[in-house]
C-alpha cells in the first residue's frame, strides 16, 4: 500500500472552515467526487447517480473536482446535468491544485464517492479516511482491499446502488460515524501513511541487496 501524508490530511481543519475558503455553502450536505477526467475513473456512474439521490436528499451538493484529462468526459457530463436538470446540485472546479489544498475538499464533505473501475492504490481513499470523511467505493479489489469494511461498496457502474449507499450515508448521521472511525482504524491496523509505507519499501530494498 501507498500512504497519506497525515501531517497534512487529518481532521483538524473544520468544515466550517472548508467550506468558507471554497466558497462553498455552510448547510447541504456535500458529496465529494475527486479524480481525473479518464474514462475509467467512470465519472459517469456518478452523474447518472445524482438523480437518484436528489429524489430522497433535495438540497445535496455534488463536488466534482476534477483535473486534466478527456474533453469528453467532462462535457458528456456537462450535457447529462444540463438534460436533467440537476445542474443546481453540481460545481465542478476543474484544474490541479497545490497538495496542501487539498484537505479543505475533503473536509468539506459528509460522503467522499470513488468510482474506479481500475487502480493500483488510490490515495483519494486514503486521504478522505485520514480526513475523517466517509466513503463510497467501488467494489474491486484494488479498492475493496485498503478500505476494507471502512466504506460502503457498490456494484460497479451501477448508479442505482451508487444512488442507493450515498442516499444510506447521508441519511444516518451515526452510520457516517461509524464508517469514519472505521476508516481511521483501517489506517492504523495497515499503516495506510507515508512513513509506514517508506519504512516498509525501504525494509524491502534493503532485503534486495
């Protein structure tokens, strides 16, 4: 596994706080989507969710925030907002960002939704469980095997059960808890930062030579 830079992604900076230096609005609450614009981070899935999800949760918020990568994803889901009408619900803030900015997306979240259908090991899971924020992962192994039973899992590009599990976070205030403080366990049990990781590639290159 890679690691999360806790020193910088942890829970000290308030949502408050977050949403403040975004520009983002203090009450609804906010999903995150955090990646690039490839077609297999499967932002699709995401927009065909949104929906779904404003049926049982009117006022949510939906953060996209995306960095380079395919034209077409991203006006593809500019067209599925627009032909829905749900374009209210969604800011996309598109462009790359220093690191250290990245926490006030995270901490500005009540759900943090990764839609992958291909990783190594994403750091967007890592980073929203050091930041305290509970997630929705697809269910492959490359990200059912860090996060574990620290998120909730859904059927691979299927909006329904995407729908479904955020709808069932943002709904039950003592779920989101609960999957927040398995996250931080998760991260200590495998040693999810990266001083461990270091540590550990450092053991292994030196068990090479």
């Amino acid at each position: 596994y890679h690691g999360a830079d806790t020193s910088l992604f942890n829970t000290q900076l308030s949502q408050t706080a977050a949403r403040e230096y975004l520009g983002l609005p203090a009450s609804p609450k906010i999903v995150l989507w955090n990646g690039r614009l490839d077609p297999m981070k499967d932002l699709s899935t995401l927009i065909d969710s949104i929906p779904l999800v404003i049926k049982d949760v009117p006022d949510v918020q939906f953060l996209i925030k995306c960095r380079a990568g395919s034209r077409e994803v991203l006006q593809n889901a500019k067209k599925e907002l627009r032909r829905t009408g749900t374009e209210r619900n969604v800011k996309i803030m598109m462009g790359w960002d220093f690191l250290t900015k990245m926490p006030y997306y995270y901490r500005s979240a009540d759900v943090c939704v990764h839609t992958s259908l291909s990783e190594c090991c994403s750091l967007v899971l890592l980073e929203s469980m050091a930041c305290g924020v509970p997630i929705v992962v697809s269910d492959i192994l490359a990200v059912y095997d860090p996060v574990g039973n620290a998120g909730l899992h859904f059927e691979p590009q299927n909006p329904q059960d995407l729908g479904e599990k955020i709808v069932k976070l943002l709904s039950n205030g003592k779920l989101r808890t609960e999957t927040t403080e398995k996250g931080f366990r998760r991260m200590s049990e495998l040693g999810l930062t990266w001083k461990e990781a270091s540590r550990r590639y450092r053991n292994l290159y030196l068990s090479l030579m």
